[in-house]
C-alpha cells in the first residue's frame, strides 16, 4: 500500500534545526493565508472549515477537533490558553516524539494558528520529559519562529501576538488525561479533575483551554491551505484524514508510518513489511498497553475512531505478537506498567492495579488459586465500572481479553 503524507511529507528531507528548510518547502504559508487573506476576525468560519474537515483528536479518544474549538472560542474570557498535549507515555506509541524530532516547525505553525482562532494569548507544549532531544529542537524551533515574527508581538505585522513555552513533565502516563495535565503544568501533582467543568469552559488557571494532541495539531496547516472539504475525502468517512502508526513487535520493519485512516489491521500490518520472517503470528495489540487484543480473524477490521467500530484506532500503536512470546510475560507487562502509573487518587484503581499485578505474578509462576481465579472477574468489573478516570478502566483491557482467547494457556502453567 502507497502512503499519503501529510504530516510526515518532508522528513528526512529538511534539517529540522532549519527553519529555512521548512520555509522552503511551504512552510508557514497556511499562518500568511489565516492572517492575510482569510479576515482573522472571521474565526467562525475557519472553525467550520475544520468542522467540514472531520478531524478528531489523535491522541486515543477520537473528539472531533471542530468541536472543541468552537467550546473554547465561544467562551466570553479575556484570558484563554491553548496546550499541546505530547505527554506521549503510552507503550509502544512514538509518533508525536517524531513529529517534534524531524519537523517541528509544523508542529508549531499548527499551534499559532490554532491559538489565533480561539484567541489565546499564551500557548503550552507539555513535553514528555524523557524526550530530551524533542525539548532541545522545539526550543530552538520557537526562537528561530519568534525571530522571524511567526511568533511574538504583531505577528507578520498582523495585530495578533502569541508566546509559546515548552514545558517538561514527569513522564507520568496519567498526565495525557487532560485535567491530569494541567494540574501538573499548575504545578500540582498529576492527577484527574472533576468534570463537569470541562477544560474548554475552565481549564488552566480556571480560564477556557484548548487542549489537543501534537499529531491532531500538525493536520491544521494542510486544512487551511487545502480545504475542509478536501480533508473529509481522505481515508474514512467517519474518521477522515491521515494517521500516523506506530508499528512494533515481530514485523520485518518496525517503524512509524503514515496511511489513511479506515485501512484495515492488516494492511497495517504491510505497511511494515508483514510479518518477520520466521515468525508466526499470534496476536496483535492496538492502542498500546490499554489496548484491545486482535486475533487473525479481526485482521480486516478497520482502524478508525467511531463508537461503533470494534477495534478502536486509539494512539496508532500497532504491537504484532508471535507465536513464541510468553502469555504470562505479557499479562506482567501490563498489568506492572498500571499498576506503576495509577496516580493513586482513587482507591478502586489504586488497589486494583496492584491486586491484578500481584495475581500475575502467581499465575506465571504456577500459584493460582481457586480464589484468585475469581478475584480476577471482581477487579476487572471493578476497575471497568468504578474508577476515578479511564485509566482504571484501560488497565483490564488486555488482560481481559486474554482471558476470553487464551484461557488454556494462562491457567495451564504448572509451578517450577
């Protein structure tokens, strides 16, 4: 399958500490379009244009980007503020840590003019803090933009001034939960909200926030310059556009790549060269470690955020697992990564996580008990149904559905 870029269009062929090369390839002409030939003061209809477009946040969710913007900008404050979400903590998900490493000028040149349309004055990047080599090319990319007023006071002369700050988080996976991320950029500790009110209507300091995933932002550029209606027409109808997978595990190329949305598991599974040679195909995992197991009879569902498909798309992470990789190792993997990133606020996920980690461990070593066996089905009940925040309900996915596919296997251990 051929790939349609639009994020990923230029990499490897620009210099991503030149601004001069993004320049040269068109960039920042979708910024010159908003503000000179599109009335800035009309950002209703640029809002409808990302309407028509269909774009949805590629962070997991899947909320259309439209909608959103329009919450914000309807809010009556003098002081709103625009965050871009590139936490990026879930396993086997590295697509916005690439965008920030080989093009970061686009990355930003989605934030300006998002920031115009819903009128904030102060825009955030919450940066993953392992992604030190991220931190060092955004920082110079927002001073190469600033000193070539795309950032700044008046921008390109217009009457629109923006500052954007980089800032580091802790690494903690709770933080790309929205209000779990501004907490910590309040500088409190990282855990979730009450909502309702939502950050749209109070988010940052208690002011109307636009919140959004670095990929979702970089398709920002493409659909000022192209049309909304041009976008909606790529990929799947209820999910339109391009989206970046992260593909790993036993495949001939692990790597990112961009493809429509609506392909089929299986031609993503192509798009890194199929299946190692040597190995069998098990089963994969989409969406990282809060994601769904696929088995070779789900290979031709489609990857797309709705409600109704039956794998969600969620961050792109695609992990194919193989025939000779340990069940028990897997349900460790998960279950540990949870239990080590419950924020710990509320006590059904705070114990639960730690609770199915712990029966893990005896699973793999052979100690499970008749009790156990049932404790199993009460914390995935409990952590789907009575947790604080999703991350609750994300921990018992897999293991769940390892339960329903491989219960032969898991119980089967016998003790060393």
């Amino acid at each position: 399958m051929a790939e349609l870029k639009i994020i990923t269009e230029n990499w490897g062929k620009i210099n991503p500490q030149k601004i001069e090369d993004y320049l040269h390839t068109g960039g920042y002409t979708a910024l010159q379009k908003y503000l000179k030939e599109i009335n800035p003061f009309d950002h209703l209809r640029e809002i409808q244009e990302i309407k028509i477009s269909g774009l949805c946040g590629r962070g997991g969710a899947g909320f259309l980007t439209g909608q959103k913007i329009e919450a914000v900008f309807k809010e009556k404050s003098a002081e709103k503020y625009f965050i871009c979400n590139l936490d990026e903590s879930e396993p086997g998900t590295f697509k916005d840590r690439m965008i920030a490493e080989n093009n970061p000028q686009l990355l930003l040149e989605g934030i300006i003019i998002l920031s115009l349309i819903v009128k904030a004055q102060k825009a955030f990047i919450y940066l993953n803090g392992n992604f030190e080599k991220a931190k060092e090319l955004l920082e110079k990319a927002i001073a190469d933009a600033t000193e070539k007023n795309f950032l700044g006071e008046n921008i390109l002369g217009s009457k629109w001034s923006l500052e954007i700050e980089v800032f580091q988080g802790a690494g903690a996976y709770i933080c790309g939960e929205e209000t779990a991320l501004i907490n910590s950029l309040e500088g409190n500790r990282g855990e979730p909200k009450h909502k309702p009110p939502y950050p749209t209507q109070s988010g940052f300091l208690g002011k109307p926030t636009f919140i959004n995933n670095a990929e979702t932002i970089c398709n920002i550029p493409w659909i000022i310059l192209n049309g909304g209606k041009a976008y909606s027409q790529i990929g799947s109808k209820c999910s339109p556009g391009t989206k970046l997978y992260s593909i790993g595990g036993a495949v001939a190329r692990p790597g990112l790549y961009e493809a429509p949305t609506g392909i089929t598991i299986a031609e993503a599974i192509d798009l890194a060269g199929g299946i190692k040679k040597g190995k069998e195909f098990w089963f994969a995992q989409i969406g990282g470690a809060s994601g769904k197991l696929v088995l070779e009879k789900d290979l031709g569902e489609r990857l797309e955020y709705s409600r109704d498909c039956k794998i969600p798309c969620g961050s792109g992470a695609i992990l194919v697992v193989d025939k000779s990789v340990d069940i028990h190792e897997m349900l460790l993997s998960w279950t540990g990564f949870f239990r080590r990133e419950s924020c710990g606020k509320c006590v059904p996920c705070r114990e639960g996580t730690f609770r199915l980690f712990e029966i893990a461990k005896r699973l793999q070593d052979g100690e499970i008990s008749e009790r156990d066996e049932k404790a199993i089905q009460d914390i995935l009940f409990i952590l789907d149904n009575t947790t604080y925040c999703p991350l609750g309900k994300f921990a018992g996915v897999a293991f769940k559905d390892a339960l329903e596919n491989f219960r032969d296997q898991i119980f089967k251990k016998e003790k060393s």
